[in-house]
C-alpha cells in the first residue's frame, strides 16, 4: 500500500468512525433522555449480552485479514467458506445460550424480551466474515461506506421509535437491524458467491481467537450485565452512559488497527523490522490514548450535565475512571496485533482470560456496595491486567510490556504524534 493509499484508508475508515461517533452521540443522549435511567439501564443489559456473545464471532476477523495476506486467489475461498460455515453453527448455538441465560437468570419480562430480540444479531454475525475479506483486500472505502448505510438504517429505525414513543425493546431491535443489514452489504460487496468455497468448520484454527473474543468482551461489557442483576435497573442505565461516552474514544484503535494492521502484519516474517515498526505504532497509539484519558478528566462532568441532565449526574466519576482505563485499551490493541504477527494467539488468549477473570471477581466484589462506581474500578483494573501488566510474567510476551513502557515515557509521548513520526509509521 503506498502512501497515498494508507491515507485514503485511514481517511475513509476516519469518515465512517466519525459518522458512527457523531450518529451515536446525537441519538445515544436521545435515546438515554427518552428513556430515563431505569429503562436505558434494561436497554444496556440486553446491549451487553449481545456484544459479549457476539464478539466471539468477530475476534477471528484479524486473523483471517493475516491469513488471507499470504494466500493465493485460488487459496482464499476454501479459508472464507470454512470460518463462515463455523460462524453461521456458533451463531445458532449462542443465541441459544443467551435465551437459556435470560430464562434462567432474568426476572424482569421486559429485559427478558429485550435480550431475546438484541441478541438475533448474533444470527447474522456469520456473514460479517465478508468484511475480513474487504479489510484483506485493502478496500476500506468500501468497507466504511457499507458500515455507514448500516448504521443509517439502523439510526433511522432509532428515531422512529423515539418519535413513536417505545419503549427499550424497539431499541434493542435496532442493533438486530444494523448487523442484519452490514452483513448483507458486506456480502454482497466483497465476492460473489460463486468463488466462496463451503468447507466444513476448522475448529482448530477458530477456538483459540474466538475465546479470546470472548475474554475481550468479557472485560467490555460483563460489567453492564452484572450491574443488571446485582444493582438496579437505575444504576446501570447511568453507568451505561459513562461506557457509551468513553466508547466514542475507545473506538479510534479499532479504526487505526483495521486500516494499518495489514500493512503492520507484513512485516510479521521480519525479526529485525516488525519491533521497530510495533514500537512506532506503540508510541502514536499510547500517544492518543493518554490525550483521551486528559480529555475526559477536564470535560467529563461538563459533557455529562450538559447533554444528558441532572438524572444521570453519578456518571461523571464513572467517565473520568473509564478514560483513564482507555490508555490500557490502547495499549492492548497494540499487544494485540503484535502477538497475531509473531503467531502467539494462544497467549494473547492467556493475558485476556486472566484480564477477563479480574473484571468478573472485582465487579462481583465491589458492584454490591459501590454498584456504577465500582464497574469503573473493577473495568480499569482489569484493562491494565489484560492489556498490559500480564505481559511482564511471560519471557515470550515481555517485549510487548517493555514496548508499551518505553511508549508511556515522557520524550516519546512528547514526540509520537509529530509530523516525524507519523511519516515514520505510515512508510513502515
């Protein structure tokens, strides 16, 4: 990819994550003041189910981007059709764990509801394996211009319900709308189906990303859920704006990731190049992510009074602990493509299962009595854990902690984001 081309990547994926931060935030204070903080808290129990479930479908993605990287055209349908056919079975078999878990586990009918219609989205998750095949192929443009008619759509169907008066379940069927339609347009833009290849499923290669899906999302969103059943419905709703605000920073390493993790992999066979190169991504990422962390510590309460009202005030302390968590999220987005470049999944599953363990242990501890306060600490703790300090007890993952170290140093976070630097990254 030449230079020019990294910044139409960038620049289209750039777009998209701005029309989805700017869509998000306009209809996500709407939708959070339609609904007040008890039925926005039902609405995020359901949310969160659906992202933890369905991020072990997606997880593979990144995998498949490096895999195809080194295939042949005649190579590729064969790898495509083997983890759509595993992702299409995993879909059927996690809404039916998600539907085991609201019978068993939910009391109130109306987040029972909201976790049966949210959840369908894991249904069409299969198909979104055709967006591994644009990323592959570096047509970001069209990958961000079908994930922003999705979320049209999908915004489209949200202010209908507002303007109509409904209640959290039409909200949750909104995320149903959205994936249902990416899917279809990612499909129907990266290949035609006569050059995929149905193969039976590859558990082997599957499994170890998927659980690592499943830890990340574990960490992400389990918080929301344990705050449904151990808190009430009120303190949920307003810790779930907190995770929405600082979602809207946390998204920016998944849009630099895709753009830049097919041009960073290549470099992967190269012991001598690949740290250099990692270390230089490091340092922009840990860069960005302690510009957030400061951003929301300054502006937080302000954001918080002035958008969503006195209602939801108690999330102010939430935001300024989850912008400062963010700096691990960067950092781990990081690690994260380096372990996929030295061909080290398997610990990478190991440092977000331990990061996963500690979110569910601390918010089991401390959502009892310091319910929203206490998610905060226990996701901040447990971002440090999975994306950075496990790092340190493992010869073979140390070099990721001393690369994140070495960015969280003065000079270079005084210098990552230079005109230098970033030319430096971008000519790899």
């Amino acid at each position: 990819m030449s230079d020019a081309s990294l910044v139409r990547s960038v620049s289209w994926l750039s777009i998209e994550q701005a029309s989805r931060v700017g869509i998000s935030a306009v209809l996500g204070v709407a939708v959070a003041r339609h609904l007040g903080p008890e039925s926005f808290g039902v609405l995020a129990v359901a949310l969160a189910l659906a992202s933890l479930l369905g991020a072990v479908l997606t997880a593979n993605h990144s995998q498949l981007v490096r895999r195809l990287a080194g295939r042949s055209r005649e190579e590729a349908p064969e790898l495509v059709g083997s983890l759509l056919v595993t992702n299409a079975l995993m879909g059927v078999v996690l809404y039916a764990v998600a539907a085991a878990f609201a019978i068993a586990a939910v009391s109130d009918p109306t987040t029972r509801t909201a976790i049966a219609i949210s959840c369908l989205s894991l249904v069409s998750m299969g198909l979104l394996t055709a967006e591994a095949l644009l990323q592959a192929a570096e047509r970001h443009r069209r990958l961000a211009i079908g994930r922003i008619a999705a979320l049209l759509v999908a915004a489209a169907f949200r202010l209908g319900a507002i303007l109509t008066d409904r209640g959290p379940v039409w909200f949750a069927a909104a995320v149903v709308v959205e994936s249902s339609t990416a899917a279809v347009i990612a499909w129907s833009g990266s290949t035609d189906r006569r050059f995929i290849r149905w193969s039976r499923p590859d558990w082997s290669d599957w499994w170890p990303l998927a659980l690592t899906g499943l830890a990340i999302a574990t960490y992400m969103a389990v918080d929301q859920v344990l705050l449904g059943l151990l808190a009430s419905s009120t303190a949920t709703g307003t810790y779930a704006v907190a995770v929405r605000l600082v979602s809207l920073t946390y998204a920016l390493p998944a849009v630099l990731v895709t753009a830049l993790s097919p041009r960073l992999l290549r470099h992967a066979n190269n012991r001598a190049a690949f740290p250099t190169v990692m270390q230089r991504f490091s340092d922009v990422m840990l860069a960005l992510g302690v510009l957030q962390a400061v951003a929301w510590l300054v502006v937080g309460d302000a954001v918080i009074k002035s958008l969503f009202g006195p209602a939801y005030l108690a999330a102010s302390t939430q935001l300024a602990v989850l912008g400062v968590a963010g700096i691990a999220v960067y950092a781990g987005s990081v690690v994260g493509v380096r372990l996929i470049g030295e061909g080290k999944e398997r610990l990478l599953l190991r440092m977000t299962s331990l990061g996963a363990v500690t979110n569910i242990a601390l918010n089991l501890l401390l959502i009892p009595r310091y319910e929203g306060n206490g998610a905060a600490v226990a996701t901040l703790v447990s971002y440090a854990v999975a994306g950075w300090l496990t790092a340190s007890t493992d010869e073979r993952t140390r070099s990721c902690f001393r690369m994140v170290n070495r960015s969280l140093t003065p000079r270079r976070l005084a210098t990552a984001l230079t005109p230098t630097n970033l030319r430096r990254l971008s000519t790899g």
